[in-house]
C-alpha cells in the first residue's frame, strides 16, 4: 500500500506547471506590464504561499511566478534568461512554450511587451533566446537533480528503484530518454504496485535527456533510471523539471506530462497545446 504522506505531499508542495500555447491562466482585464512589482490585490497571492503570481507579458495570463521564466534586462538592455529568478533589477515574466515565444519574437510582439515591461527603456532581443531559455532550464534541472543526488533523496539502479516503488516509497520516477521500453516497462509496473494502482496508466516520467547526461549531473556511472524518494525532494525536481518540459514542448522520447498529479505516481495528463 502506498505511503499516504508520499503520495498526497507533492499535491500539496507541487507548483501548476506553465503550459505553452493552451495554458489557461487567469487572464486579466486591464492591461499590465508584466514586471516584477507584485500584485496590490491581496486576492492576487495564492492563500498560505510564498509563491505570488505574476502576469505573463506575451499571454496576460497570471500564473505562479515558480512556474514562469523571467527575463532580465542587461545593462546594456540585452535581454537574458534568468531561470533562478536571481538576477538584480527588474524583470519581466513568460509563460509560453519555445515556439510560441519565438512566433511572439518575429512578430514583434515579444520587443513591444519588453518595451512596456521596462517602461519605454530599449532592449536588445537575441535571436536565440529560445535557445538560451532551453539551455538555462535544462542547466537548473540537471543541478537539481545534482543535489537531490548528492543529499540521498534520490536513489538509482534498477533493483534499488524497484525495491523502493514496491514499498510506496517512490515520490517521482524518472527516465533517461534512450532508457530501454523494458526496463522501462518493469520499473512502472513495481511504481504501480507499490502505489496500489495496477491497472492504471500511472509511469514514471521520461526525461529530455540521455543517460549519458543525467550520469554527468548525478556523478554516477550508466544512470538510465532514477528516483526521488522523498516528497519534498520530489517536488522540487517535478517542478524543475517541470518548466524543462514544457518550454520545450513534445520532442521525440518525451512522453506528454499530465497534470492531475505532480506527485508520487508521476502520472501527468498532457496538457492542451504544446505544453507538456
């Protein structure tokens, strides 16, 4: 039977993620900058979070700002990404996926909302800021899972995963994108058990990235599976990886990531659009 508190914390910890084009924010009525000054209304703030929402600049559409991709403007109003959200001075907040935001960029429509974003003040677009995006929150998830690692809230090896998915202890199964169906297959099934869900389509998650790379970021030999045994630890990477996902959208060997459920099964409706 599976542990209650593993498969209901994650509900509780786990941020929405962003979708792409069909996220379903809300939406406001009156037009804003999409900054970083948070919301007057304190009807704005998730109750009981530290996690405020912020409007999208390209959408309108408001969302948690864990779940948004901020970008900072450069000294020399060179727009960049900063995925940690740490960069100083102010922002502005996405919550497209890479290919609306590049139709968003050669429409101008992106350099308009950055101009009311800054207040008037001149940017300076790159042309591969989807790519630096994808790159920036590829380097975040992979450091998460680095320190998930590192701290023994996570586990690898197939046998050790197995043995912990049949005791419900698995708070989010993951897989490296070439990871074998079978291996594949055998470890969803224990995930499944341990869950008291034989019969559903509860999985674990493939990731966007090879075994090669994921055994850089956990400083481990061959690792083609993984899993967080801790849900908190859980959260954290769901929500990591989470924004990876989804800004990319549906690539070869990455299986749509529903929502119903950041939690323990890994079990994730696609989203509508080209959100994961």
């Amino acid at each position: 039977m599976a542990d209650n508190e593993t498969r209901e914390g994650l509900k509780a910890e786990s941020s929405p993620p962003v979708r792409g084009r069909g996220h379903r924010g809300r939406r406001e009525s009156s037009p804003a900058d999409g900054g970083d000054t948070p919301s007057p209304d304190p009807s704005r703030e998730r109750e009981g979070s530290d996690d405020p929402e912020r409007r999208c600049i390209i959408t309108g559409e408001r969302a948690p700002r864990d779940s948004l991709i901020r970008l900072a403007l450069g000294p020399d109003g060179t727009i960049a990404p900063d995925v940690r959200a740490k960069a100083p001075g102010r922002g502005a907040w996405i919550g497209v996926d890479s290919a609306a935001l590049a139709a968003a960029m050669a429409k101008g429509k992106l350099k308009g909302a950055l101009a009311r974003a800054f207040k008037g003040a001149q940017v300076l677009i790159p042309e591969d800021l989807p790519q630096q995006i994808e790159r920036a929150l590829e380097r975040a998830a992979l450091d998460r899972l680095g320190l998930e690692a590192k701290a023994g809230t996570l586990v690898t090896g197939a046998e050790k995963i197995a043995e912990a998915a049949r005791r419900g202890s698995v708070g989010l199964l993951i897989h490296a994108r070439d990871a074998a169906e079978d291996g594949r297959r055998k470890l969803d099934q224990a995930l499944r058990v341990g869950l008291d869900m034989e019969g559903s389509d509860a999985r674990g998650l493939v990731i966007p990235a090879g075994r090669a790379i994921l055994s850089v970021a956990l400083g481990r030999e061959n690792v083609v599976h993984a899993a967080l045994i801790a849900p908190a630890a859980a959260a954290r990477v769901a929500q990591a990886l989470g924004r990876w996902r989804v800004f990319i959208g549906r690539y070869e060997g990455v299986e749509p990531c529903d929502d119903r459920s950041q939690g323990a099964s890994a079990q994730h409706d696609a989203s509508e659009g080209s959100g994961f």
